[in-house]
C-alpha cells in the first residue's frame, strides 16, 4: 500500500459504542480502502477478556487494511504513537446520581486518559471525546495534555446535528441531502441549541420552508434533546450504531478535505474572542474545517442568543465542578 499505517485509538472497546465503531474503522471508513491502519484498544482491566473475544472477530473478518491489533488497560501502553483517538469509554450516570458525581467520577478517567495521551500519543493526535458528559470530559482531557495542542480535543456534536437533520427532511418531506447549515451550539445536554434559524432545505431557510415556528421551538429541539432518552426507553440500550455513526462522521469531518464548505458541529475550545463565549470551554460551534470555524453566523435575540447563553452557564458550572480535580 505504501503508506504508513495510522494508529487508532478506541477506549471502551468492549462496550456498544466501541463494537459498532470498531468493524467500521477496519473496513476503511475513516480513511478511505487505501490507508493501513492499527487499532489501539483500551479497556477497564474487568473486561480485557471479553475484549479479546472481539478482536478474535477482528481478526475473523479478514479486514486487508487492520496491520495490527494493540489491546490492554493501561492507557500509557495503549496511547503509543496513536494519531488519533476517540475516546468513547466513560462512567454511565446511576440511578439516582447526580450531575456532579457523574462529573467526577469521569473526571478521573479522563485526567488519567489525557495524562497518558500527553506522554506517549503522537504529538498531532486528533481526539474526539463521545463518553458524556463528552464536552466536560474533553475539557478534563484537553487539560490534563499540555503538551497537545488545545485545537485538536473535540467533543462529539454530530449525534445531535444528525438527528436535527433527520427530523428537519421528515416534517419538510424532503430528501436529507436537501438539509444543509445545520448545526448545535452548546453543550451536549438538554441545553444544547439546534440552530433552525441558519439551516437550510433546498437553499432555503428552514423558517420559509417550515413555517410552524411553535413546532420549531417546541417538539423540533425536544425531540433532538430528548432522542437519547427515547431510544433508552424504546430499545432498553442506549444508541450505540447511531453514536458509533456520528463519530466518524464528526471524525471525517475533521481529518478529510471539505470542498463543498458543509457545515458541522463540533465541541472545542473557546478562545474568549469567538461568538462572545466565555474562553476555556469545550463549545460547540459551527465549522467548515478542523481549524476554521465558520464566521458571523447571525444569532436573533429573541430566541438563539438567550438559548445559547443557556447552554454557556451551564458549561461554566460543570467547568468550575471539575476544576479542582485537575489541580490536585
């Protein structure tokens, strides 16, 4: 093939998320049929064995492009030389746990994880963090890895643009490649805005096309902010094919050329100049490449701004929560 593999790595290989992902990186999907790749997996030392039952089916599928298979739970073993990483493992919330426990717990997992992506990850290692709370989480790693440049920690967006995107194309009866400048500011929480005040069908701007604006901004954002819960209650699992989806879309979205200048969202960190966000945040913002957000998108005061500073204090509180932990 001639080119040098890229090292991948995947943490909470033996969850849902991670068996949905893993086949799809092997087949090629991320970097197209001609690029060999490794795969590093990470995993919590209880369940290593199970993990080695899927890379037997790694192994099993043939896959021409997968060099090597690296596996264990020490991410300072695990991390080596890898270009990029998605970090899709973390602590589910408990029943009756609150939003702050959560908070730290992961943030333990992710200061050990973003120590050892600091010491022994390539020094242009790419990460999306899709373990929830995933844009807290990518601060916590993004943080905890100095020696990384801040612009390559991203928090994973594009479920939600994918979803808003969906029910945008049903209620319009449209194709979905009709839907376009569809993108979430935010946090990924119920606080997250989906931005139908910029998107588009058909060139359009959805406020033409749908003209329901209740619909809009009362069922439309609901649903995108309640679709997880839906799929729980529905399916009795959480929406594993859809986030493993989402994350290489978002992942696509960062590492190949954008000739068309699409849209997409993804969590990364504010510089304190960008929209009026407080700086040092894991925000979701518009982009159009991995270092170029999109500029001057118009916020109307009545209903965008106000939903937007929403999921900013929010990110601020779950911020200042954790913050101590990184100093200790």
């Amino acid at each position: 093939m001639g080119q040098k593999t890229k090292r991948v790595a995947v943490t909470g290989g033996a969850g849902q998320i991670a068996y949905s992902l893993l086949f799809r990186l092997a087949r090629g999907e991320l970097f197209g049929s001609e690029q060999p790749l490794a795969l590093h997996i990470l995993e919590i030392p209880e369940v290593v064995e199970a993990l080695k039952g899927v890379v037997m089916e790694l192994e099993d599928c043939a896959f021409p492009l997968l060099q090597e298979v690296v596996i264990g739970s020490d991410p300072n073993v695990v991390f080596r030389d890898v270009d990029i990483a998605f970090l899709v493992g973390a602590k589910p919330r408990g029943k009756g746990m609150e939003r702050g426990d959560l908070l730290r717990d992961n943030g333990r997992i992710f200061i050990e994880q973003g120590r050892a992506l600091n010491e022994v990850a390539s020094r242009d290692c790419l990460t999306l963090v899709v373990g929830n709370p995933a844009n807290t989480n990518c601060w916590i790693a993004m943080t905890s890895a100095p020696g990384l440049p801040r612009q390559n920690f991203h928090s994973m967006m594009r479920l939600d643009q994918n979803r808003a995107v969906y029910q945008l194309a049903s209620r319009a009866k449209a194709p979905l490649t009709a839907v376009d400048h569809m993108v979430v500011w935010g946090n990924h929480s119920s606080t997250q805005v989906p931005d139908f005040i910029n998107a588009r069908i058909g060139g359009k701007s959805v406020l033409e096309v749908i003209k329901d604006r209740r619909w809009l901004e009362g069922e439309f954002v609901q649903t995108i902010q309640d679709r997880g819960a839906a799929v729980i209650a529905a399916r009795g699992k959480s929406s594993a094919g859809s986030a493993a989806s989402a994350a290489l879309d978002a992942m696509r979205s960062l590492v190949l050329p954008n000739p068309k200048g699409e849209w997409f969202s993804s969590g990364a960190c504010s510089d304190g100049n960008t929209y009026g966000i407080a700086g040092d945040l894991i925000f979701s913002f518009p982009w159009i490449a991995k270092d170029r957000i999109v500029a001057d998108v118009p916020w109307d005061e009545e209903y965008l701004r106000k939903k937007i500073v929403e999921s900013e204090r929010e990110l601020l509180q779950e911020r200042d929560a954790v913050r101590n932990l990184i100093l200790a």
